[in-house]
C-alpha cells in the first residue's frame, strides 16, 4: 500500500464522534469498521480517487448516501468492497431515499427491534439517522418527532430497562409503534404499500425476449401508464439476491412474468407475487403458447400473447390489463 491506512471513517468522516476502527484485507485496499456506515473495503485506486488526503471528494449528500447504503448492506451482504467501478455507477442514482421512505424505514426499525427484542428500541439518532437514510440528526429528529404527533410511533414508558448507550435511564428514549404504526407495519411487510414501479419475472439472456422487454415492454409501459418496469438486473447488487428479489416484489405495484421459456423462477416469483395479493400478469410468446401452453396452475389465467416483429397489439392489450388492474383510468391509446 502506498500511503498509511487512514484512521477514520473516508465515508461519513467520523462526524457525531462517531467512532471507526482499521482492519487489514487480503488484498491491495483499506478496511474499515464504522459504527454507522458498517464494515467495509476501499480498494487502493477508488481510495486514492475518492476519498484521499483526508477530505471526502465527494459532496454531504454523497457521502450520507454512501453510509446509508453500506449500513443497510450490512444485514444482507458479507463484504463489501468499493471500487473506482462500483463506486462511479453508485453515483449516478445518488439521492436519499424521500421522507415518506425515511417514515417507512423508521417503522420498520422500530417494529423489528419490538419483535426482535419485546421491549421496543433505544432510538440512537446518531446511527439511526443513517439506517433510515435522513441526511442529518436534526432532520432525522424532526420525522421522528412528526410520526409521534401523526400518532405512528411513540416512547415507551418503562423506567426498568437500562438504555445500553447511556449510563442511568433516559425515560422516553425507548420507541416502539402504536397500534396504528403496527397496522403501517403489517401493510408494508405485506406489500400493501406498493411502489411506482413494475417488476418483470422472465429468462434473462434470450436474444429475443430480452430486445421485446427492453425495446417494446418496458416503454409502452412507462409511456402509458408512467410506471418504471425493472427486472433483477436493474437492481443487481452484490449480495443474496433472494433478498432483493423478495423486496422488489413486496414493494412494486404490479408483477408481469414471461412464461415463454417456462423459467422456474419466473413461475416463483409470479407464485410469490401472487401470495402477497399483488396483480400478477403473464406474457407468453404466442407460438410456443398455441404449441404447449403454460404451466396448467396459470394456464387460465391473464396471459397476453405475443410475437416477434408484431407487437402493436400485444402492447396495447398488456396496457388495458395493466389498467384494469391498477384501477387506472382507461386512455384513448388502449384498447
Ligand atoms: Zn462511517
């Protein structure tokens, strides 16, 4: 290595007395152990690129970006190691999550920690400030104190339990969510809080399905109906990847599955979008459906046919079954 290891964290630069510890790597990079951010590696060339000299080149929102995702990596991931690459496309979508996500993550936290513990959580505003992805304390205390007053979470009161951070007991530093929080709780895990996006389930690496989704499926459905449609590999991290795939489908609004090929995970992750009560429509290419139709479980189900180089009406069909599904109101371009 060419210059000392750094001893402080490059990401969220130790701010709050945050405290970050060194650890060595295998390999030509920087590791870290942050209390907020998580453990990480910083190869040699991204260090140098991004974060050397002591001063992050990158901006606040940024860096805050950064130690969110890496803290909300850590559960999922074993490790995580920048580079110049990953880093560059990580920049490109760079924003915070909006607050009514913040709202999202922060019920969450707090109705993992009850289950998880049965005596709520000791909100730490320093660390949950970037779980949750706030780009600040203040800002996170101001969402923290909007919930109490919508009535979503609330301080519990308990003088028996010893909060692990401070010495003695700090009443009301222990968090746990009223009945109405739990019922925002159960709606999210359930995916009854859908996102603005459609998910796809299909065989990836057919020349033809992969020009047909890409080229045809994914803008009609963003011109029609102004809903993104991502498959795995928009949202592909390093990482278990049935985790991502089941929080993508928990929170899209809608799934679409090409059975052409009849891909095993297809058939799942349509079967795991169905269990959560979300519309699930089926595409099929119309000559290997006349041939040897799909899966008998979803034979007699919405699938929309379709064939190469004619796609006008398999697009306008799939558009009024997206809308009927979704409630939406019908436009003179569908059918
Ligand atoms: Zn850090």
């Amino acid at each position: 290595m060419s210059s000392p290891q750094p001893n402080f964290c490059p990401i969220c630069l130790c701010a709050n007395n945050v405290t970050c510890k060194n650890f060595r790597t295998q390999r030509d990079s920087y590791g870290f152990y942050c209390q907020a951010c998580g453990s990480f590696e910083i190869t040699e060339s991204a260090y140098v690129s991004f974060f050397e000299n002591g001063t992050s080149k990158l901006t606040p929102v940024q860096r805050r970006c950064l130690s969110h995702s890496l803290c909300t990596y850590r559960d999922t991931y074993e490790a995580i190691i920048i580079t110049t690459s990953w880093i560059e496309k990580f920049l490109i979508n760079c924003y915070l999550p909006t607050a009514s996500i913040q709202a999202s993550n922060l019920i969450r936290l707090l109705g993992d920690k009850v289950r998880e513990t049965g005596v709520g959580h000791f909100i730490d505003d320093v660390i949950d400030s970037v779980r949750i992805g706030a780009f600040n304390v203040p800002m996170f205390n101001n969402l923290r104190l909007e919930l109490e007053k919508y009535g979503l979470i609330q301080p519990l009161e308990c003088d028996t339990i010893p909060n692990p951070r401070s010495p003695g007991f700090i009443k009301g530093d222990r968090y746990g969510l009223t009945l109405k929080g739990w019922e925002r709780y159960e709606a999210e895990r359930q995916g009854l809080v859908a996102g603005k996006y459609g998910f796809i389930a299909m065989k990836f690496g057919d020349a033809t399905l992969d020009k047909f989704i890409s080229d045809i499926i994914k803008p009609v459905v963003k011109e029609s109906i102004n809903y993104d449609l991502i498959d795995l590999r928009d949202v592909a991290r390093a990482g278990i990847i049935d985790n991502i795939m089941r929080e993508k489908i928990r929170d899209s609004a809608f799934v679409i599955a090409d059975l052409t090929h009849d891909n095993y995970g297809a058939y799942w992750e349509a079967g795991y979008a169905e269990g959560l009560g979300k519309p699930v429509i089926y595409l099929c290419e119309k000559t290997k459906f006349d041939n040897a139709k799909t899966h008998f479980d979803t034979n007699h189900c919405t699938t929309v046919l379709w064939s190469e180089g004619d796609h006008e009406l398999s697009s306008a069909e799939l558009v009024a079954t997206l809308r009927r599904s979704l409630n939406l109101f019908p436009s003179s371009k569908s059918i």
